[in-house]
C-alpha cells in the first residue's frame, strides 16, 4: 500500500517505491510516473455485472469489500461517498488487492481496484470489470527515493527500465 511504501522509503528498507499522489511523502525525491485506472470489480452474478460504466455512487447502493484504513484508495473513496453524501457500506477490509479480489469474488461486495494490479486476479477469479465514469478513477502514480541518497547500481537500473518502460 502506498502508506507503507512510503515509511519503507523513510526507513531506508527500499530504495525505490511506486504509489499513489495523494500519499503524503516528507523527505523523498518524488517526480511523475504514470497514471492508473480504478475500477470496480464484482462477482459475474452481482447486479452490477451488466453493466460496463458506472459512477461511484451507484456503487455505494451496495456493500463494499476494501482496504484497511491506512490505504491511499480507501481515503480516496472515502472522500468521494462523503461528496456524494452516501456513507460508504464496508463489508469487509483487507490488506492486499489480491485479498480484496478473493472477498469479491466470493461475492461479499463490491470493490474499487487498480485494473493493473489486478489483472491476473481479474481472469483467473472471472471478475466482473466496470469502468468508473469519475474523474478520480484516473490517478496518478508517483515514483520515489530518498532525498538525498545515492542509489545502488542496482536501483539505478531499476529506475532507469521503470521510466523507459511507462
């Protein structure tokens, strides 16, 4: 999760970290990586299942499966229910996009996710993608190391393939 990702940059235990804008990132050189698209995900029999478009307040007339309170992405959609004045139904919360694919398809809800995060989980469960219409399920990812510390030749490269690849 971003959050964590973060405190592993701070803590000098990563050299290198990828996550989402609106992580706050004190002491880290911090530049633009690329953007990610959020999703709904649900199970093939969930009512949302026939639809390919929504908002994310029609999402909110169900229950949700999501990330534990320190992710970035419950804060994002926390703030979006709260804007749309519905409160968010949390069925379940876990710690790991692959956790939340498994809860979904076991059909305990529904749950917005980064569509590259999850592809596999996507095929290999039989989800259900629903693109999102808000302007927030386009974000940008960030790409980060700590201020002021020289880089391994290894993460050097790392860094270097990460922004010939984007």
């Amino acid at each position: 999760m971003s959050g964590d990702i973060v405190r592993a940059l701070v803590d000098g235990l990563a050299d290198v970290g990828v996550f989402a804008e609106n992580t706050p990132a004190y002491g880290l050189d911090v530049a633009p990586f690329q953007t990610d698209e959020l999703v709904v995900l649900c199970a093939r029999q969930h009512p949302l299942a026939r639809t390919r478009r929504t908002d994310f307040k029609t999402c909110l007339a169900h229950e949700l499966v999501g990330l534990n309170r320190s992710s970035s992405l419950l804060a994002l959609t926390s703030r979006a229910a709260e804007q749309a004045g519905i409160p968010m139904r949390l069925r379940v919360q876990v710690r790991s996009f692959d956790a939340m694919c498994h809860m979904i398809a076991a059909n305990l809800g529904v749950g917005v996710v980064p569509l590259a995060a999850c592809k596999a989980q996507v095929a290999a469960l039989d989800l259900k993608v629903v693109r999102l219409k808000d302007a927030w399920a386009t974000r940008r990812l960030l790409m980060a190391t700590k201020t002021g510390s020289a880089l391994s030749p290894a993460a050097q490269l790392l860094v270097q393939h990460l922004l010939e690849t984007r």
